[in-house]
C-alpha cells in the first residue's frame, strides 16, 4: 500500500523583499514621504512618531505597527520630543490575506516583536550595507554568513504576518482548566525568568549610577554565579556587559534628542569621566559618540556615505 501526500497550502508567500531597517532617529527628524507598489509596514520599537497612510495622520508609540499597502502614500516624522527607533520592513506580496492588513495599525505582542528581532538578525548576515541607512534603494546580497539566512527571513516575516492575522482575527477565549503540577525544570525556568526581569527592571532603575557587581547581587538577593549564569544563558552577556550596553543605547537616545552634550550624558549616566564613557561607547559601537551624532545626523539630511 503506497503512502500519498499532502500538498500544503501557502496562505501568505513573501514573494521579494525590498528593504529591511532598523533606524535610530534624531528626535526632530522627518521624512517627506513616497509611494510604491509594494507593502511596507513601520513599527515603533522605541519612543515616537507620527505617521501619515494616505490623509490619515497618527501619532504612533512603541509596539504600534502601521502597514502601508501598495501605492499608498506615506511619510514619517518625529513628534520632538522622544529620539525613535524603527523598524521598517517593505515587501512583495499579493495573497489575498493581506486585504487585512489595509489601514491596518496594530500593536505587537512579546511573540511577534521576537520574530523582527530575528528578522534583523538574519539580514545582517546576508546583506552587505547598512541596515540604518534610509537613502538605501536596494539591499545588496552578499554570501550568507549563516546557513538559511535569506529563507529564514521569509519564514519569520510569514509567520509574523500569520500570527498577526490569527490574533486579531480569532481572540483567545480564556478557559477554566485544571491547575497543572510545574515539573522542577518548569519552575526553575520560571524562577530564572523572573530573577532576569527583576534584575533587568532594577538595572533601569539604576542607569544613573556605577552599579558593581556585589550591590546588585546584595539588592536582588542573588548569588554571583547564578545572577552570571542566568544573564550568560539569556542573552549570552555577563551582567556587566549587559548593563553597560544598556548605558549605552540610553545614551545613543540622548545624543539622537539633542539636548545635553557629550559631558552631560556621561555624567547623567555616572561615568566616571567623558573619557571613560568614550571609550566604552566606542567598545560596543564601534564609533565614537561624536562619530555617532555626525552619522545619524548625515543620514537625517542625506548626506550619508556608506
């Protein structure tokens, strides 16, 4: 008896990619706008912005995303007052699902911002240009560093769309069920979660102040190795470097809303010296902040050079 197979139905199929971005603007920065025959969809991972889609104006803030279907005119601009970070994605696609999607402004949830996460991720290994760069006309492929890349891309961009769709379209309805014993493993998980949310939340709280290692594990009640083990295994950082990062994209912000200098935000971010916060800006930029506020403000008025 011979075994006969399924063929499976595509519902969405990204048939080409146009652009993928990641931007950190300038807290007065603005676009004038355009149109294309593709969709494009903009979602606010930090700050603000307003969005025109056609005559519509909105004002969008983070986790909002707005889609722009084909042929729409569209523009973007600051609110000046919060320096933004974007993601904006544009695309092929013309399955009959993305009718949903028209004047569609939607908000992520915690699955669907991981999924442009990796999405940004995965272009950054098989696109050989800048994924800030706004001026950008088409995206050069290069060898893919990591096996999949470019498939991957479309598989996450898929089921983002997919998953979009499922939630606004069938809501969970919520459903007594029986209380479910938690196996060790389970409830160690969910106690390293919790004391990684903690920490994180106790780290913002601190951004001002040169945190040590030994006041964090006093004021969380924490052992060092483990507070290291759970930090290495979340997001592959020992805390400090992870603290220090977080230093740093609090001040790449500050330099994008332009109202304190350079020595400013290093001491509103207890460095120990403008110096200090230099070098540890560069370490993980690879820019110096002067080089830093010179690029995003070229690419703010077009002067930009890769």
């Amino acid at each position: 008896m011979g075994y006969k197979g399924t063929v499976l139905k595509n519902s969405i199929t990204i048939n080409k990619i146009y652009s993928i971005h990641y931007f950190e603007y300038m807290s007065d920065f603005s676009f004038e706008g355009e149109s294309h025959n593709f969709w494009e969809f903009i979602c606010v991972d930090k700050g603000e912005v307003g969005v025109t889609a056609g005559k519509t104006f909105t004002i969008l803030k983070k986790g909002d995303v707005a889609f722009h279907q084909p042929n729409e005119f569209h523009n973007v601009q600051a609110t000046g007052t919060i320096a933004p970070n974007l993601v904006v994605i544009s695309f092929q696609c013309d399955d009959e699902a993305m009718r949903f999607f028209k004047k569609r402004i939607l908000r992520i949830d915690e699955v669907e911002r991981n999924l442009l996460a990796d999405i940004i991720i995965e272009a950054r290994h098989c696109f050989d240009c800048r994924l800030d760069d706004p001026y950008l006309q088409n995206m050069p492929q290069k060898e893919p560093e990591m096996f999949g890349a470019e498939q991957l891309i479309c598989l996450y961009l898929e089921h983002f769309l997919i998953h979009l769709i499922r939630r606004y379209s069938n809501p969970i309805v919520l459903r007594k069920r029986p209380a479910r014993i938690e196996t060790p493993k389970s409830t160690k998980q969910k106690s390293d979660t919790e004391i990684f949310n903690r920490v994180v939340d106790y780290l913002e709280n601190h951004i001002s102040a040169p945190v040590t290692i030994e006041q964090i594990c006093k004021d969380n009640l924490i052992g060092r190795s483990q507070l290291q083990k759970i930090f290495k295994e979340r997001c592959n950082l020992g805390i400090i470097e992870y603290f220090s990062l977080m230093k740093v994209n609090a001040a790449k912000e500050m330099i994008r809303t332009n109202r304190m200098n350079f020595t400013q935000i290093s001491e509103q971010l207890g460095y120990s010296s403008i110096h200090y916060f230099s070098r540890q800006f560069k370490k993980v930029t690879g820019m110096t902040p002067s080089e830093y506020a010179s690029s995003i403000k070229a690419m703010a008025d077009g002067s930009f050079e890769p």
